[in-house]
C-alpha cells in the first residue's frame, strides 16, 4: 500500500501543496490503500501529510469531482461506493467513447502510431503479469492503473478527435473505472489482454476495432458489481459520521 509517512513541511504554496495531497489520496484509494467507503477524516490526513486542512480541502474537492470520493452534510467524507445503477451508466458511457475512439483510431492512425500502440500495449501485458504474480502491493496496482489510463488516453489522442479526448478527461471516465477495479482487483484479465485489443485497433478494420474495444471495456463488468455488494463495502452510520470519523 502507498505509504502513509508525514510529508516534511516547507515553503511551498498552498496549491502546490493541494497537489500533492490529491496526487497522494488518489494513489492511496486506487492503491487499495482505503477501502471502498472508508472514511476520510481531514484532521487525519493533514497530520500524516503535515499539511493544514486548507490543501487537505481542496485536494477532497478535487477527488469528489473524480468520482473517487463523497461527502454528506454531517457525516463527513469517504471514499466513495457507487451503486450499481451508477457503475452501469459509467460503462455504458466509457463503452460510447471508448468504442468511437476505436473505430477513428482504425481510420486516422499512421503506421508509426499503430506501432506504438502495439508496444504500449505489450508492455501494459507485461506490467500486468509481473504485477499479478508477485506479492499484490499498492504501489504496484496504482502502477498498473495509471499505464493502464495512459494507454487508453492515447488511443483517443490518435482518433484525431480533440471533443472526444476532452469528453473521456472531463467526465473522468478512466480515473472513475480505476476506482471500480479496485472492487475487483482479484479478477484475472487473460493472456494479451492488451495486446489484443490492439491487434483488432491497428488491423485498419473499423468494425472489428469497435468490437474488439466494446468487448475489452465490458470485460469487468459482472465481477465489479459483485465485488460491490453491500457486504462487501462499509456504510455510512445511521447517525453522526461514517466509522465515527471526525473532521
């Protein structure tokens, strides 16, 4: 798991220090560092980090705008556990982005763009295999993770399509399946999971590209929801804060 040692303080300003703090939380909840509706309680976070709450602050607003976590008036913050309704619209949305980004990447990329992507990929398999055979950690999920986003971005970026990159940043739709993997971090992925995906992506056939990514982006989906039943996630108390945190 991502440490959780006190940042030294410094002269450094607030919004470099909100930064820091949004880069740390978010590599913890993506790391399985917090668990899905574990609470988070600013008094804590700002000790461990030696910030004061305002960075703290800001750096939650900013991860609630991700997806990655909530807040509710008198109960304070967690980190955030959607319902399955949610997790379906998230796919059926990354699946519409997603799959345009195939089939204009199968259109718009040059020779030397598909081969990028053909060692991106590979090299994604190879993160992944190394990752899932050694002792699970943090640092080398969120590793995986941020490859993994990377490698998707990039696809988009190809499409020659800027509203569409845009689309799939704003609506933070990699960060926010991150998060849903977490739920599922147990699950296998198959043998050239990605390499795969881009054999189908550089083949210039624009329907299989399409298919190809609309298998790849639901591929999670069952074993998501079934690592988010209620049993398997904390809730938020009755009364008073989540887990009895405090602010």
């Amino acid at each position: 798991m991502p440490s959780r040692k006190a940042r030294p303080r410094g002269r450094v300003s607030s919004d470099t220090l909100a930064d820091q703090a949004y880069q740390e939380i978010r590599a913890r909840i993506l790391g399985g560092g917090y668990a899905l509706g574990e609470a988070l309680s600013r008094r804590a976070l700002a000790s461990e980090l030696g910030m004061s709450f305002l960075p703290i602050s800001e750096a939650l607003q900013r991860l609630e705008h991700d997806g990655l976590v909530e807040s509710r008036p008198r109960a304070g913050t967690r980190v955030r556990v959607p319902t399955v309704e949610e997790i379906r619209e998230r796919y059926q949305l990354r699946e519409a982005l997603e799959t345009q980004a195939a089939r204009l990447f199968a259109v718009n990329a040059t020779k030397s763009e598909r081969a990028e992507i053909r060692r991106q990929a590979k090299r994604l398999d190879k993160l992944y295999a190394s990752y899932i055979s050694s002792s699970v950690d943090g640092e080398s999920h969120v590793a995986f993770q941020n490859e993994h986003m990377a490698f998707h971005a990039r696809v988009a970026e190809l499409s020659r399509c800027h509203l569409l990159k845009v689309a799939l940043e704003r609506e933070q739709v990699l960060i926010y399946n991150a998060l849903l993997d977490v739920a599922a971090r147990q699950r296998s992925l198959p043998p050239r999971f990605h390499a795969e995906l881009s054999d189908s992506l550089t083949s210039g056939d624009v329907q299989k590209a399409d298919e190809a990514m609309r298998r790849h982006v639901n591929f999670g989906f069952p074993s998501v929801v079934e690592g988010l039943k209620p049993s398997q996630v904390r809730r938020w108390r009755m009364a008073g804060k989540p887990n009895g945190a405090k602010n």
